[in-house]
C-alpha cells in the first residue's frame, strides 16, 4: 500500500475493516470527524520489539469494535 495517499490508506482501511498502524502523525489529523476501524499510532522513538509488544497486547486486551473511531499511541 505504499504510495497511496493517506485518504486513500483511510479509505482502503475503512472498506476493509482493517485497523491502520502508523508512524505519519499527519495520518492522525485526516481520522478526525470520520468513521474508521482504529489507527494505532507508534511514535518514531519505539524500538521494533517494544512495538511489537505492544500491539500484541492491544489485541489482546481489546476487541476489535473497541477500537472503532479511537487512535491509541502505542
């Protein structure tokens, strides 16, 4: 999906369910006052392993309708 614009990302994410996981804090401001299934945002100071984790235990904490409309920084 690289290349696309980030309307397109939200859109494709939106007509796929799909959860979007993210570095783009510019992502962030397109998500406001629009329906989407979730965006788990990392900030750019995360290790891979910490990351990793913690969208692991996201998951295994929330279901995936608790996440609708939410941005959570991981």
């Amino acid at each position: 999906m690289r290349g696309l614009s980030d309307k397109d990302q939200l859109d494709f994410a939106v007509k796929n369910d799909r959860v979007i996981l993210t570095r783009d804090s510019d992502f962030l401001s397109i998500c406001e006052g629009r329906g989407h299934p979730g965006v788990l945002y990392i900030p750019k100071r995360r290790r891979r392993k910490e990351i990793v984790q913690r969208v692991v235990r996201i998951f295994e904490l929330l279901d995936p309708s608790d996440l609708e409309n939410e941005i959570i920084f991981v």
